[in-house]
C-alpha cells in the first residue's frame, strides 16, 4: 500500500520529545503505519537526529531523516520548506515537536484526503497531563493537513523571516486567504506537549515589521532552501 501522507517533523535539539514522536509513530497498528511516510528535518541540532534515535528500530515505519547542515537562528521557514521539497505524497501534515498525533486522529487524516485540491484542514488541541492548560481546547496555529501543490501555491513559507523569531504562521496563512478554504476540525485532537516548546527568544518586532512591508508592497521572496542540506536517512 502506498503512503498516503507525509507527517513532517521539525527538530531542533529536543531529543527526549524526539523520541516520543517516534515511539508513538511505531505504535500505531500497521493498517495505519503501512499509510504513513514520516519525514523528519533535524535544523542542525547538536546531535543529528539519526544520531539521537540510534536506539530505536526505525524498521517498521516509513521515515526519512534530513539534516540542515547550516546552524542558523530561527529557520522554521527553511526547515518547513525543505520537507515540502523533498515530499514525496500528495498530503503532508505540518507538524511541530509541542504537538503529537495520537492515531486516533491519523486515521481520521487518512479519511479527509478524499477532498480536491484547495482545501486544508487544522485540529483542536488537548493536554493530557494538564486538562486545566491553556493550550486545551485550542487550535494549532500551525499544524495543518493540506496538500503538498497547495502548500507551494500559497507560496511556502517565507524565509526572509530565518534569523528572526516569528510571523512564519502569519505569513502563511495571510497568503492563504483565496487560495486555501481551511476547515477547523475542533472535534480532533492532537495532543500537546508542553515541554515540546522551543526554548527560544521570542522577540517578534523585527518581524512583524518585515511582514508589515511585505503586506503593503505584496513582495514575497521565491528564494527557498538558502542553506546546505542532507539526507541522513
């Protein structure tokens, strides 16, 4: 059976989380796994993300494993846009290391990829070690199922940002509007992780103003993967 989606993973020095991800992908029943790619992107972490999950058999899933070999801040954009590059379905999930997919909710994907072209979906958040967190009940700004020629349609993600915190979400889905009809599934959950979050500056004014003079001059860069890369894999 040929894959049907591709679960894009960035990593960047999370190792424990990392090995969550993966451990959960390995649980699923193999009806779920054998419809499944998993692609991780490792932003040049300290120790490459092979490296970290050497441990674990990775035979029973479908993953890909590529390494930015260029240590730059912020290069969410880049990161993103390379595991649209290198994907090989026709969906993609773009995920981020806070946030998992139990497989309750990858078999409810598997049921939405029917839809043409156009169409994108987002989910609901839970936090099952906190069911008084702030993150309950939240959509994802984020993580979206959407198809990979929609995602380059909207133009991916704008790496003018890399070397800054912030406004890569923002930027995407303000050039979303008219391309991509989003759906919010609030009734599916994937499961937050707190201890998921990047700890990182979050200084967005340098980019908020860059997205600002963007917006008014509508000029957003084709410029993609400004970096060296490899597949580790």
């Amino acid at each position: 059976m040929n894959p049907k989606i591709t679960v894009n993973l960035s990593f960047y020095n999370q190792n424990e989380i990392l090995k969550q991800h993966v451990l959960l992908w390995k649980s699923y029943s193999q009806e779920t796994k054998d419809q499944l790619s998993f692609c991780i992107v490792d932003d040049c972490s300290t120790t490459p993300a092979d490296e970290v999950l050497s441990d674990i058999d990775l035979s029973d899933i479908d993953v890909k494993i590529y390494r930015v070999t260029e240590d730059l801040n912020c290069n969410i954009a880049g990161v993103r846009n390379l595991a649209a590059t290198v994907c090989d379905t026709d969906w993609m999930v773009i995920l981020d290391m806070d946030t998992s997919i139990p497989e309750d909710l990858a078999k409810q994907m598997l049921n939405l990829v029917t839809i043409e072209e156009g169409h994108c979906f987002k989910f609901n958040r839970r936090v099952p070690s906190d069911p008084s967190h702030e993150k309950n009940n939240q959509t994802h700004p984020a993580v979206c199922l959407l198809r990979k020629s929609d995602y380059w349609n909207v133009g991916g993600c704008e790496e003018d940002l890399v070397g800054h915190y912030g406004q890569t979400d923002p930027i995407f889905w303000y050039r979303a509007k008219g391309k991509l009809q989003i759906h919010e599934q609030r009734g599916l959950f994937l499961d937050y992780i707190p201890d998921g979050e990047a700890n990182i500056n979050r200084q967005t004014a340098h980019n908020f103003r860059l997205f600002q003079e963007k917006r008014i001059n509508n000029s957003w860069s084709t410029d993609f993967l400004r970096f060296g890369w490899t597949r580790l894999k």
